[in-house]
C-alpha cells in the first residue's frame, strides 16, 4: 500500500426540528477494532443536517468499526453503522464505486460493509469533495482543514519550517469561492495549491500541524 493512499467515509444525518438546539453539536462515536472509543463532535446546519469525515489510511487499524450518533443525550439506534476496513475488498454488503474515493453512510443498522483504502491520485478526490462541501456550507471549518493537513502532510503544500498553527478558528468567507472553483475544475491543482501555502503561511488559515526545522 502506498504512503498516500486515503480512504474517506461520510457519516451525515439529521436532527429533527422539534429536537434542534442551536449550538448543540451532534456527538459522533466511534468503537475501534482495538475496544478504544473516539469521540467526535460535529455542529449543524439550519435545517438540522449534520456530516463529518472519517479518513483512514495504511496506519489505520484494520477491522471492524462501529459507528453511531447521539443529540443532547438522545441515542438514535437507526443511525448505527458498522463497517470492516480492509486491505482488499472480497464481498460487498453494499454497492460502491471502486472509481471514487469518497463514501457516504447515513443510516442502515446492523449492516456488515467493507472498505478498501485506495487511491492512487497526488490529491485523493476526498480531498476535493471535502472543498466542495465546505464551499456549500455542508461541513464545517474544522472538517475541511483535515483536508489542508493532509496535504502539508504529504509536502503537497509546503509549508515554512519553524511555523507555529494551531487550532482553527475562522476562515474567511471569500477562501471557499476558490474551493468551490477548485472542486468544479475550474481552476486546476497548482493553483489553489498555490492560494492555500499562502493562507497557511500568513495565517489566516491555521492548522493543528507544527513543522519543525532540525
């Protein structure tokens, strides 16, 4: 498996309105193969929808996930999902599209799907859906800077030595007109590339991410 290789899966939902508290987060929980629990919290939209990302690569544990959602202390059974990763796809419980990356899981109990972690592309397509919905306001900040991370990760966007990030706080409204251009190809890699060194480096866009000179 190359070092690159990414896998997204999408868990996204809905609050009902008689249920919807504004700046309550939904409460993601993840059970591992390895019996350890994460915790992720994701906010809102208006109407009530709800998405976060889960990325796996070749360090990810492979196995089975259980994953399931919860609102002010309200468990909904019918958003539990379970999936196996694995290194290569024998049988399906579900139909995907082997040519994309991403992944969506809404709803579906007691389902048994697994997962093959590949992608071959310098800039995995989840990282262009990740724009995409962020320019959409389908996810929030902190979602699609996982994306950006990814890259300087990967020294597909470099970064200074000696930068000093930390956690998101607000990105200016105007930054997703490029992404948005960037998910519709209409302005090509090396170019939003190009615009997003430039947020990290004056630090308007600030990442969880500290590169360290020798």
């Amino acid at each position: 498996m190359k070092d690159h290789q990414q896998q997204m899966i999408k868990i996204s939902g809905s609050v009902s309105d008689d249920k919807l508290l504004r700046g309550h987060p939904v409460i993601i929980t993840i059970h591992k193969p390895d019996q350890t629990i994460q915790i992720l919290k994701t906010g809102t939209t208006n109407s009530g929808y709800f998405e976060t990302l889960l990325i796996f690569d070749k360090n990810s544990l492979r196995g089975n996930y259980h994953v399931s959602a919860s609102y002010i202390g309200h468990v909904d059974k019918g958003m539990d999902v379970s999936f196996e990763i694995v290194d290569k796809i024998i049988t399906p419980s579900i139909i995907l599209d082997e040519q994309d990356t991403e992944s969506s899981i809404v709803s579906n109990p007691n389902i048994s799907n697994q997962i093959e972690i590949d992608s071959d592309e310098i800039i995995p397509q989840w990282v262009k859906n990740s724009a995409r919905w962020w320019s959409e306001g389908n996810i929030d900040d902190e979602t699609f800077v996982d994306g950006i991370e990814f890259l300087i990760s990967k020294e597909i966007i470099d970064i200074p030595k000696h930068i000093s990030s930390q956690s998101i706080q607000e990105i200016p409204d105007w930054i997703k007109n490029s992404a948005r251009w960037w998910s519709e190809g209409n302005i090509d890699d090396e170019t939003f590339v190009d615009g997003i060194e430039f947020l990290v480096k004056t630090g308007i866009v600030k990442t969880g991410i500290v590169k360290m000179g020798n």
